[in-house]
C-alpha cells in the first residue's frame, strides 16, 4: 500500500466531497479524460477549467504531468480511490471503468474510426436503475448520439462554487509544487485561453 502525501490525501478528500454532491441527481456516466467541453465530462460537470481539473488530478495523484506537458490519467488510482473510504457508504453509487473506443465517433452519432480509438476512464455517479445505462456507450439519444446533458441537480451552481473554494488552495499548491503545472500556469496568466484537451490514458 503506498502511503498518500499529505496534499493528496486532502485533495482526494475534497474531490470525494465534490462527487459526492452529485449523487442526488439521476445516474450519469461521466468520463474523466475527455475533451472537456463534452457535457459528460467530469470536469465539465465539477464547473471546473481545464487548468484547474488537471491541477487537482495531479495534487490528488490521480493524475501525472509530464514534462512533454500531456497529463496522463492514473487508472489503478481512481480505483483505489472510489473503493476507498471516502465513500464507504455510498460504494454501490460510485464506479469507475475503462473503455476504449472512438468517442468522438459516439459524440457525433457517426461511425467509429479504430485509429481514433483511445481509453477513457468513466464514473459512474449513483446507482444505475435503468439496464439501459449499464456503460457510457449505452447512454445514448434517439439518434444514437452520446447524451451530453447530465440529469438535473438542483442548486448545481451553488454546489459547483462551494466546491471551487474547497480546491482552490489545493490547486495552487499543486501549482507551486510542480514546475510543469506552474509553467503552464504563467504561461496562460501572460496568454489566457482556455484549452480543452483530452487526458492521455
């Protein structure tokens, strides 16, 4: 068992509460390493930016930077991560899987292209009662498109900015902690955009 520094531990504490927040709406599949301007993204969903999503990944180990800048998704964390005690009541609500298919094929209701295939992490927020929702690829329109709005919540955005301000300081260590993390950030202080990249698996 590899022991969690103290940053990680409290990051992983305050995404736990984050995710947890969402268990009152109906179930959903979000994934964790896509584009996040998909609206089945988790990042997207926390009312997160890119910047500050990849950050906390990172503060909470459930991601890596690489020098090269690509954030990587640690798989084997996240599992670890929902089966641990953060929701020891709440377990069966809570699941992470791994896919790997052409998503943007999925998006557009299109076929699929094998050498767009990537693997992409999902979590599934609250118990499935609908068979039909039984994996992301199932979650699907009548035209056969990925639904990209997640079921209502009430008080979404109220929960969204308590949630910001939960992570906020622990972002910002993470930032001052990893000169990748920190040179991006002035980087997009000196030229803001708001880029929306996929996690690389």
């Amino acid at each position: 068992m590899v022991l969690l520094s103290r940053l990680a531990a409290q990051a992983r504490t305050v995404l736990a509460a984050g995710i947890s927040d969402l268990l009152d709406a109906d179930a959903f599949w979000f994934v964790i390493n896509c584009d996040a301007s998909y609206g089945f993204s988790l990042c997207h969903r926390l009312g997160m930016c890119v910047r500050d999503y990849e950050a906390l990944l990172v503060a909470a180990d459930l991601a890596t930077l690489e020098s090269s800048g690509i954030l990587r998704s640690k798989y084997t964390q996240w599992l670890a991560f929902v089966d641990s005690g953060h929701f020891v009541f709440r377990r069966e609500h809570i699941h992470c899987g791994s896919k790997k298919t052409d998503l943007r094929g999925h998006v557009e209701g299109s076929s699929t292209i094998k050498k767009r295939n990537k693997t992409y992490h999902v979590l599934r927020i609250r118990q499935v009662i609908d068979s039909t929702k039984r994996n992301l690829l199932c979650q699907i329109d009548r035209n056969n498109r990925l639904i990209q709005t997640p079921p209502k919540l009430k008080q979404l955005r109220s929960l969204q900015r308590a949630f910001a301000r939960a992570a906020t300081p622990l972002i910002f260590q993470a930032i001052y902690q990893n000169p990748v993390l920190y040179e991006q950030f002035m980087l997009e202080e000196e030229q803001p955009t708001q880029t929306l990249r996929e996690l690389i698996v």
